[in-house]
C-alpha cells in the first residue's frame, strides 16, 4: 500500500504539470490526417514530460530501439497507432477500476454499519483498495507514457473537461488513501470525511469516463 500511494503522489506532480487530455476515441479521428512532412513538426511543441523523455526528439526509447531514430511521417503513423492502442487499454482498466469502486463503496457501508462489520469484509475492502490503487495506477501510466499527438487544440470540449475532472479524482485518490492509511494506524480520522471524500472522487471519476463518450 505504501509503494502505491507513493506512486500517486508521484503521478499527482506529473499530472499537475503535464496533464494528458485525450482519451482513445479521439485519435481515431487523428489518424485519419494527414502527417506533416516537415521533420520538425511531426512531433508536437507541447508535450507531457514523461512522452519527451520516452518519445522526444532524443528520448530514451529513440536510444535504446523502441523507437525508430530517425521521424518520419510514416514512423509518426505507426506512433499514433501504438497511442491508440495504449488508450484502449487505458479505457478499458479505466472502466475496470470503476466497477471496482462501486463495490469498495459496498464494502464500505457494511463495514461502517456495526451490525454487519466482520474482519473478513475488512479484509476483502484492503484488498479490493489495493486493486483499485493498481488499476487506476495502470491507467495513468498508460496516459503519462502514450506517445504524442498529432495536434493539441485550444478550444474547450469534453476533452478539457475530462482533464480538469482527472485533477479532482487524483487529488481525491491521493486524499482518499491518506485518510485510510490514518484509520488503520489508529489516528483519530473522521471516517464521514473518508466516504465522502471517496465518493466524490468516485462521482469525478465517473463523470470523467462519461464525458470522453460525447462531444459538444
């Protein structure tokens, strides 16, 4: 549990600074463009910073082969491919990590009720905490770590509003295992504030799957 709050605070100063905003269903419409020819912008000026230490111009996955060396649109293409795939996956552990949510949130209500709590629902909530932990690591990763886009727009639509909602379910997973980690180690914590903190970033998390499902 300790290395994965750690890898959320790691992914919160990330997602601050560089936040990834397009979910798999747009890049569908990305491949259908036509890639620059011109080297320097087959790569677009603003990415995360995970994708320009992996995917730069002398990223780490152009030195070591994962990555062709050399840009070209034809290389650009096949990029845009493995980022499709990647957010795919990312979607599909997104939609898992959901429905683990929802019974966590089960969980949660019987153990708070003293007339249904037992140790072995204890047990199974720390478990089914720790799988949504690695979901919803997993599906970061594969956002932080997808290769760039073609194009960023700077109009507002569902895309900028799912990245402004991905800030309140980080923050909200991040406070959400903090107030957990005090409950187990017999600090004095407000467990209403533990739920409803829980569900909000539940309520964010989900708004946040619908919101890449319509375009306005």
């Amino acid at each position: 549990m300790r290395y994965l709050f750690c890898v959320l605070l790691m992914m919160a100063f990330s997602h601050t600074s560089f936040c990834q905003d397009v979910p798999a269903d747009s890049l569908l419409l990305e491949l259908d463009k036509t890639t620059p020819e011109e080297p320097e912008s087959l790569l677009p000026e603003k990415m995360l910073l995970t994708q320009r230490m992996l995917w730069g111009e002398h990223g780490l996955y152009r030195k070591v082969g994962i990555a062709p060396k050399v840009l070209t649109p034809e290389t650009r293409q096949k990029e845009l491919k493995i980022r499709r795939t990647m957010f795919r996956i990312h979607q599909a552990i997104g939609l898992a990590t959901a429905a683990g949510m929802i019974a966590q949130g089960y969980l949660g209500s019987r153990i708070y009720n003293p007339e249904t709590y037992t140790t072995k629902l204890k047990s199974w909530h720390e478990g089914m905490a720790t799988g949504i932990n690695i979901g919803y690591a997993t599906t970061a990763l594969m956002s932080f770590t997808a290769p760039p886009k073609a194009v960023y727009r700077k109009k507002f639509d569902n895309i900028k509003l799912h990245r402004i909602l991905s800030y309140v379910h980080l923050s909200g997973m991040i406070t959400t295992n903090v107030l957990a980690h005090r409950i187990d180690n017999n600090f004095q914590v407000n467990k209403k504030l533990h739920r409803n903190v829980a569900l909000t970033t539940f309520g964010a998390y989900a708004l946040a799957i619908a919101t890449i499902k319509f375009e306005f």
